[in-house]
C-alpha cells in the first residue's frame, strides 16, 4: 500500500463519521482543549483539521466553523474561571507540576508584557493557547477584557483551520 492509498484511506474513515458526531467532538475537543489543559495532550489544532478534511458542502462546513467558534469560546472562558477561582491550586496540582514552573512563567510573562493582544496572539500558539485562559484568570485582567480579546481571535482561528482543512 503506498502513502497516497493510505492517506486516502484515512480520509474515507473520517468522512464515514457521521457530520453531526463529527462536528460535535471537534467543538467539544476545542472547548476541552483550554479549559482543563487537555490541549497540552491533543492539540485542538489536530483535531479541527481533521474534522474539517471530512467537510463536503457548504452546511457542513459552516456548521463546522461555529461548533469551533463555540467550542473555542467556551473553553476559553471556563480556562478563565477555573484560573480566577482555582488558579494557585491547578498551578502547584500534580498536572500543573508537570506542564512545569518554566512554563507558567512563560505564559505570567507574555500575559504581563502583552496583555489583550497576548491573549488574541495566544489562540494561534501551540501550548500557550492552552495555558493562557488560566494564567489570565489568575491575573488582574477582567472577563470584559479578556472575552473582547479572545473572541475575535476565536473567530479567525476558527475560520482559517476549518478552511485549511476543507
């Protein structure tokens, strides 16, 4: 079997997904990507380009991007409570001993040094974008500010991966 049968292949397996399982667990795996760090282990990225190659007409594709949107948005602002409410504890919990001091810091400083336009660049940037919502929410920056910033950013991202993969 040469790469392109298998590519093929792989692509016929997502397509027989159903459109509406599909396009739910790409908003889901989205919305569970920044909210509880699990975008650390699957990359939400992954997962919309994936979904987004099984796109065959237009409604799919269209319901594709807001299931993102959404799902984006709502992790994001879950990532943003559980950081105001939760924050010193995720940060010193096993999980959060494990993404590392060196990486808290990084996400402290570029929230600190960039503020808004920090949290729009974050989305587009691999481990940050998952840690961002919670370092956020463990910083002096309101929910105002922090949802104005990230719901353009959503809004791109999500239009441009599902587009890439379509």
């Amino acid at each position: 079997m040469n790469i392109n049968d298998w590519l093929d292949s792989i692509l016929e397996l997502i397509r027989s997904v159903d459109p509406v399982l599909r396009t739910t667990l790409a908003g889901v795996g989205v919305l569970l990507e920044t909210s509880i760090l699990v975008g650390l282990i699957i990359p939400g990225d992954t997962i919309v380009l994936v979904a987004s190659t099984a796109v065959q007409n237009q409604a799919e594709y269209f319901t594709l991007i807001a299931a993102v949107i959404i799902g984006a948005l709502c992790g994001e602002s879950i990532g943003f409570g559980l950081g105001r409410l939760f924050g010193p504890k995720i940060r010193a919990s096993r999980v959060g001993r494990r993404i590392g001091e060196k990486s808290w810091r990084r996400a402290e400083l570029y929230v600190e040094r960039r503020g808004g336009p920090a949290v729009f660049i974050s989305r587009f940037l691999p481990v940050l974008h998952s840690l961002v919502p919670v370092t956020v929410g463990m910083s002096t920056m309101s929910y105002r500010r922090f949802i104005s910033w990230t719901a353009p950013a959503c809004l791109v991202w999500a239009g441009a991966y599902v587009s890439v993969g379509a």
